[in-house]
C-alpha cells in the first residue's frame, strides 16, 4: 500500500477545485487529506481504497458521497455548511466534516461506489455556438445526437438563453437555464436559424434526471460552492422535466452504427470531455463510420461532427478545451472554431 499516494492525489484534486472556482472543496480536501495522513477517519472511511487509480477520483467520491447525504437530508448537521442546502462553508466546517466521517462511515462507504457523474450544462455554450456557425453555412433543420449524453441535458441547449460579453443574448428570454458572459472574441452569428426537428442521445451509463435520484446524483457532483453551475444544472433539469429527451444505454460506436442521415436536415453529431473514456477500439469505429456516412452526404442531406474536447490543436501543443467541427459534403477537415474553460463558460471563438 502506498502511504503517501492517496493524500498527494487529495492535493492534486484540492488544486484543481481552487484554481476550477470551488475554494469550499480546495480547502476541505487539502485538510481530508492531512487527516488521512495522520490515519483519521478520513483514512477509516477509504480503507480499501488506498491503491485506487488517480481518474477513479476518490477524493471527489468522498466529496460527492457527503454531499449526496447532506442533499437528502441524511446530513442535516452539515446543512448549515453547504451552499446547496442554504448554508455558507467556513473553515469550521472541515472539523465537522471529518466528525461526520467519523460517526457514519457505514453510511458513506457504499456511497463510494458510484463513479462521479456529471453534466456540465455550461458547456452547452461551446455545443450552441458551434451549432450556429454550422447552420449559419448549411440553413436546414437540425437532427441532433450527442454521444456520451449522462443526462442529456445539452440536448437542450437550444432551449437555453446564452449572453456574451458585450450585451448581446441569443435564446429564449424565458428559459429557466441562463448562461451570463458566455461568449467572447468573434462574434457568432446569432442571427442564424436554428431549428431542432429532432434530437437523442446516448451514454453507457445514462441519468434520468425525471427521477429524484437522477437529479441527486448530477447535484451531488458539482462542487456546492459553484452556485452558478447549481442553478445552470437545475434549470436544465426542470427543462427536461417538462420537455424529455431520450437517452439511450448504449456506447457511443452502437449509437453511431444506428445514425443515418436524411433528406433536407442537416445530421449533427455531438460531444463533450467523453472523448476521452472511451476505448480507442471504439473511436476507431466512430471516425470510420463518419467518414463512411460523410461520403454519402450531399447539399440536401449534410452531416456535422461538433465536440468540445481536450484536443490538440497541433501535435507539439498541450490539450486544451477546443471546439471543433467537421462537415460533409467535403473533406470533413478539423476546423478549430473556439476554445472553452473546463466547466463550458466562457468560451473564446475565433
Ligand atoms: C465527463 S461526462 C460528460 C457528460 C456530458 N457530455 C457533459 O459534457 O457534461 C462523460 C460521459 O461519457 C459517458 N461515456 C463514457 N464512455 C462512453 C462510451 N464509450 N459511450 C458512451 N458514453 C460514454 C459517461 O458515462 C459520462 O456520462
């Protein structure tokens, strides 16, 4: 077992959460982890663990446990110290966090369990302003797919009201999901028609935020300072609660197998940070079966990969967040159309 492993990648996690806007989770994980150093019952809580791999996030599997109980009432004594239930985090908190730990580790080891799943309404604003180039030069009727959906929130996004930085907003005025200072550098070309005909998804492992559950576990994984993402996140739920979009199980290669195009739409297939959970065998049939579907489309029948994903722009670059498209007819060239912080917001277009 590695002693220090454990703690270190805590840190690592409590740098990323500072630095991503969430200075709640950047102060309690830098404490878990002494805690955990010093064999407290932050370390009772993850025995077992200690040799799990860095992406299987354990730090924000802890995180996201507590929280899960503080949002179902389980945790009514935290209440008090996490902006989601009301409260406002103090640095007292740690103490009664690792307390918690302490008297109910029965309760939040299972919780451990569930691998950290999210859906970053924010990173719809990268997904639409694509969009908009893309039918800006290919003004037909949008069937839309995404892959790696979780809870198919994005699949809303055109549903979303959208402001840049300058006052001007795109979207429907009346939208529960309202993303501020979204957009900056080029303008995007707002005027656009879009229209969504017909819009699904898919993902291995699928939210259905309908369910109280679902809508538990998309919360509980945001960090519960970012207030911003909380009300993004919830609007998009009431959203689809009115206005559900299928979600299939299914990996995204099957999905693609199934995708056709069709006469006087323009086909789009989309995606955000799921590129890189999925296995390269599967990727491999992804590209193909776009290129194969490309060779068939025409002016009438047009196809559209749009991602926003850590990507390079050239091979000695670092990955960024970029926004890229590829269209056919054509030769389905990478364009770079933008780049995106992590969580979606802002996005920088070119
Ligand atoms: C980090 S989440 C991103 C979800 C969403 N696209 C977003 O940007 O908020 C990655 C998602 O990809 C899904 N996923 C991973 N591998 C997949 C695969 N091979 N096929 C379909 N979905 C996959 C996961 O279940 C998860 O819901």
């Amino acid at each position: 077992m590695s002693a220090r492993r454990q703690p270190d990648l805590f840190r690592q996690q409590a740098r990323a959460c500072e630095s991503l806007g969430s200075p709640m989770y950047a102060e309690l994980l830098s404490r878990l982890a002494d805690d955990l150093e010093a064999g407290g019952p932050t370390a009772t809580v993850l025995r077992g663990h200690e040799d799990d791999p860095g992406p299987s996030g354990l730090a924000l599997r802890l995180a996201g446990s507590v929280h899960r109980l503080v949002l179902t009432g389980q945790a009514s004594e935290l209440a008090g110290l996490f902006p989601t239930t009301g409260g406002t985090w103090s640095s007292d908190g740690v103490a009664a966090v690792v307390d918690f730990l302490d008297r109910r580790a029965d309760d939040v080891r299972p919780l451990l369990e569930q691998a950290p799943q999210t859906n970053e309404v924010g990173r719809s604003a990268a997904l639409v302003g694509g969009l908009l180039r893309l039918v800006d030069r290919r003004p037909l009727p949008v069937r839309l797919f995404e892959i790696g959906s979780s809870g198919g929130l994005n699949l809303q996004a055109d549903r979303f009201r959208f402001a840049d930085r300058s006052g001007g907003a795109w979207g429907d005025p009346e939208s529960p999901v309202v993303l501020d200072q979204a957009w900056e550098g080029e303008p995007l070309p707002t005027h656009a028609r879009l229209s969504v005909v017909e819009r699904g998804g898919c993902d291995v492992h699928p939210v259905d935020v309908t369910t109280e559950d679902g809508r538990v576990t998309l919360t509980s994984y945001v960090w519960p300072d970012m207030t911003a993402r909380h009300a993004r996140l919830a609007g998009a739920i009431e959203l689809t609660r009115t206005r559900p979009v299928v979600v299939e199980r299914a990996d995204a290669a099957s999905y693609l197998d199934r995708l056709t195009l069709t006469s006087g739409t323009l086909t789009v297939l989309w995606h955000s940070v799921m590129w890189q959970y999925v296995p390269r065998d599967q990727q491999e049939r992804i590209a193909a079966r776009l290129a194969e579907l490309g060779a068939t489309a025409t002016e009438d029948a047009p196809l559209a990969h749009l991602f926003a994903e850590p990507t390079r722009r050239t091979p000695g670059d670092e990955h960024r967040f970029w926004v890229c498209a590829e269209s056919w007819p054509g030769h389905g060239e990478r364009a770079f159309l933008g780049l995106m912080a992590p969580h979606g917001v802002p996005v920088t277009w070119e």
